[in-house]
C-alpha cells in the first residue's frame, strides 16, 4: 500500500488514489445510521423534493470520511495531525468520487518532521466536491 | 459517553475502511492499540451521540441553539486536529462553543462558526475541530 515510502515523501509526489461508489440510496441510508447525521435531505426522497431539490444527496462527511482514506490508508491514522476540506459542491447520489492527495510543502512543527498535502474529491464528471489539505507526521 | 466497538465497526464498514484497526480487534491490539481505533471522520459520530444525550437531558445542542435547519443547512468547510487516536470502550466528553455567528443578504444566508472538542478525562484532548455552516434560506427568518 505504502507505495511511496513516508520518510521520503517529496514534494510534488502524488499518493495513491481511492475510489468510491457509485454512491446508492442504500450508501446513504447505511451512512446515516452509522453516523448518526439523520438528516432527511439525504434519505427521504419525499422531504428532498418537498425542500425544492432534485433529489437525495450525500452526506458532506460521507466524503470527507472518503477523502480522508487517501491519508490515513498512506500513512496510517496515528500519523494524521490534522485534516481540513472546503465543501465545493454537492455529491449528489449515484456519483462517483475518486480522490486524491499531492504532497506540497515538508516542515517541522512540535518537534517532528511533516509533510501537507493537498486533497480533492471530484465526481465522475470532472466536478470538484471536496477541497482541501491534511498535516502528516512523517519523520 | 461511551464508545462502542460496534458503531466504529459498523462505520468503517460503510467507509469501506481498508486498514482493520478499525474493526478487527486482534489486528488492533497487534498494531498497539488497546481497543478498536475510531477513523479520522468519526468525530461527527461522536458529536451526534452528544447530541442524542442532550436531547434526552432535554437540553439544547449547538445545533439547535442556532436554530439549524436541514432543508437549507450545508457545510462550509471544516478542519481537524488530532492529537490522540479514540478508542473503542472508552468514554469521552464532547464539547462545542458557537464561535461566530452572522448573517447576510438581509437575512437569507447565515453563518455559524463551532468550535468542538473530544476529551478523555485521563488521556486530555483527543481532537479540536472549526467548521463553518451555512444556512441558505429562501426567505429570511421572521
């Protein structure tokens, strides 16, 4: 899995990618119990259409716990100092979502060497939905 | 409150978790870890048990304090920081502060800003979190 060995990450070096979906009502039902985010948006077709949406759509952490597998499956969880993501557009069921990571920047915080990478999610059709960066301690 | 083996399981089955930290116990313990490992995003989780149990205190949780509406709520952007993992059989207390709270375009559109906090009264803080949420209302509240 580690394909890209962590003490020599360098910057511009991109991780391997993780895909996920497509995303079924049955996804989001599940998630919604495992979560405990019961918001009806994403399950019940019925209230989504009533709100003036065209359908169900996926939960944001959905993806965020999607794009945080391209950290945590790279360096492992203990190795994760922090991870932060911008919700850009919304995973509409049905999508597909790969994401991916790049290491950007390699420094030294709290006593331990670091590297940021950059994430993003995107759908099938090229369209971001998630955006942002995780802090890896990689020393 | 607690966590449960379970729920850690039962999430990372959904996330098609790949690493069995978090959901094979012997993998776990082999790993070095005393129990199931809870994934980065099982934060939420933790919040909604929190929420559940003020609910049942009949007492107010963030989100209801600042009047959330899941027709029109949507995530902004948010960041964590973790500084210890959480595990499953331990018992954690989950805390939130509305940081900032304002609105624009008369009213239509709302900004919150919460600030959470996961701890274990032997282990201190496990994870920090900042979100920003949004409200996207069709007409302003009266």
């Amino acid at each position: 899995m580690n394909q890209i060995d962590l003490t020599q990450a360098e910057v511009g070096a991109a991780l391997p990618e993780v895909e996920f979906g497509p995303i079924s009502r049955g996804t989001l039902a599940l998630y919604a119990g495992a979560s405990g985010d019961h918001n009806p948006a994403h399950i019940d077709t019925d209230f989504a259409k009533k709100a003036g949406l065209p359908d169900v759509f996926a939960q944001g952490m959905l993806s965020f716990g999607v794009l945080s597998q391209v950290v945590t499956r790279w360096a492992g969880v203990d190795r994760v100092r922090e991870i932060g993501a911008r919700f850009a557009s919304i995973t509409q069921v049905h999508d597909r979502i790969t994401c991916k990571a790049t290491v950007t920047e390699r420094f030294e915080a709290d006593g331990e060497q670091r590297v940021r990478l950059a994430l993003t999610a995107s759908a099938q059709d090229g369209r971001e939905t998630l955006v942002g960066d995780a802090v890896v301690a990689v020393g | 409150m607690q966590i449960e083996r379970g729920r850690i399981r039962f999430f990372s089955q959904v996330l098609k978790e790949s690493d069995p930290i978090h959901f094979d116990l012997d993998a776990a313990r082999t790993a070095g870890h005393p129990d199931l490992v809870a994934p980065p995003s099982f934060f939420m989780v933790v919040e909604a048990l929190a929420n559940e149990e003020l609910k049942r205190l009949g007492r107010h949780s963030a989100v209801d304090i600042v009047k959330c509406d899941f027709r029109y709520l949507l995530h902004g952007d948010e960041r964590y920081f973790y500084r210890a993992p959480i595990y499953a059989g331990e018992e954690v207390e989950f805390a939130t502060k509305v940081v900032d709270f304002y609105d624009k375009k008369g009213g239509a559109m709302e900004f919150v800003t919460l600030e959470s906090t996961i701890t274990n009264s032997r282990r201190g803080l496990l994870v920090r979190s900042q979100r920003n949420l949004l409200h996207r209302l069709p007409q302003p509240r009266t």
